[in-house]
C-alpha cells in the first residue's frame, strides 16, 4: 500500500435543514482516513449517520463544514471521473434489460465501444460467478443472484473505491453469509478499496480490516477497531476465538456509545 489515503475527511459535519427548527445534526466533526485496498465497515445504530457518511464521500450530499477528498480531489470530480462504484440496500437493477445489459448500463454511459463493453461484462459475470445467466432478467433470479449482479455493474468500469451501503441486509442468513465470502473474494481478486456500511457486528468483522464505530446520533466516530485476522477469511474463521474477540471488542464499544447517549 502507499501512504496516500483513497479517502481523507477532516472535520466535517453533516446537517439537514439548517436554520430551521426541524435542523438535524446528522454528523459531526468526522475525521477518517482510508487507505488504498483496506475493507472498512461502518457499524453503529440506526440514524447514527452511516449512511449519510457514505453519500459524503459519493457526492450523492454534501457537508455543512469541512473537507471531504476522494483520491486527491473534491467528490463531486471523483463522481464525475466515475471513480467510485456504489452498491446499494437493494439491486436496483432494471427489470426491462437482461442481466448483461444491466451490468454494461455504465460502460455504456461512459461510451465503451461494444465489443469492450460485452467483454468487461462477460468477464464481471463470471467473477460473481453468473457467467451462464447473462442473458436471464432479473425477476428470474434470486435476491443474492441479484445483488451479484449489482457488484458486477459497480466494477464494471474497475473503480478503484466501491461503496457499499447494508448491501446484503434484506438477505436471508444463509445467503447472507455466502455472500460475505464471494464479496471477500472479489477484493482480494481486485484490491478495490471497499467502504461497507452494515448493522451487524458478526458481519463487520468477519470482512473488514478496520470497523469505524459510531455513536447515536449526532453521529460522531467513537471508535476505529483493527480486525487482525488471517486471510482468506473461512467459515470455520467465525468460530475461532480471534473472531469472538473481536466481535466482542465491537460490542462493548457500540454499549459504551449507548450508554453515553443514555448519560
């Protein structure tokens, strides 16, 4: 890795309808750095800002105060150089286009010639392993076949950053789980950076190499925990007494967080 972070915010703060009296402190005073081919999860209540943190660095908002810079320039450049993928809660794939022609969608806003964008498809697909389903819509395939394809679309283009948001929370937990290591496989496979906003603790650790605890909202960054376990990351590694150590670790700090707030 170099020492130059993918993602660096510095005081930012986050809120909604300033001046008003229905104003909400969403964020404050966040200061995160990434940096390149790191798995960071993002854990902590609902409303906490998890997500509103996420759509900072997408440039789908911006912040009240402070700096957001996304390799080394302003989110909103790093959108408009489609330097980032982002995956979202559901697969927002479109019902009308075969699973393809879904995943070439921004090979073909970006004007990739045909031939690049069949290949880059074809080649996505079969990494999320769906090689045999290109030509399926949607409706025909499973909630986490789905959800693959949308990882598919979102590296299509081989963003450097894929943003993640609770991706795999309408999932059942089985599924769930299959895909936590299919999503570990495509980056160890892509070294893409991957910034992953979950509500499980189980989840946040068994794929990250840092979990960012947040407290309630305002949210505000409590904790930034190290996962220091072995790769690749198996089955059997949720059972080991690392694994639990850290999931406790991540619990006692989200309780700490509430307790606060309760104070």
């Amino acid at each position: 890795m170099n020492n130059k972070p993918v993602i660096s915010v510095s005081a930012a703060n986050k809120i909604f309808n300033v001046g008003s009296d229905e104003a909400v402190i969403a964020l404050k005073d966040i200061n995160l750095e990434i940096q390149p081919g790191e798995f960071v999860s993002f854990i902590g209540p609902s409303g906490c800002g998890k997500s509103t943190l996420l759509r900072l660095i997408a440039n789908l908002t911006e912040p009240t105060n402070g700096t957001v810079v996304v390799n080394g320039k302003s989110p909103q450049e790093a959108r408009l150089n489609r330097e980032y993928g982002f995956v979202f809660q559901a697969a927002t794939l479109y019902e009308w286009r075969t699973i393809k022609k879904n995943v070439q969608l921004p090979l073909e806003i970006m004007g990739y010639a045909p031939e690049e964008r069949e290949q880059r498809a074809q080649k996505m697909l079969e990494m999320v392993e769906l090689g045999r389903f290109g030509n399926h819509y949607p409706g025909q395939l499973s909630g986490g076949m789905q959800q693959r394809a949308s990882i598919a679309r979102a590296l299509a283009f081989e963003p450097p950053l894929l943003l993640m948001d609770e991706p795999f929370g309408a999932l059942d937990e089985f599924t769930r789980d299959r895909m936590n290591m299919e999503l570990l496989r495509i980056w160890r496979q892509t070294q893409t950076t991957v910034l992953f906003v979950t509500h499980s603790i189980a989840e946040a650790v068994f794929l990250s190499t840092r979990v960012v605890v947040m407290s309630a909202r305002p949210g505000r960054i409590k904790d930034v925990i190290d996962i220091d376990l072995p790769h690749p990351r198996l089955f059997e590694t949720r059972e080991s007494e690392a694994y639990y150590g850290y999931v406790t670790a991540v619990r006692e700090s989200l309780r700490d967080a509430f307790q606060a707030e309760i104070e």
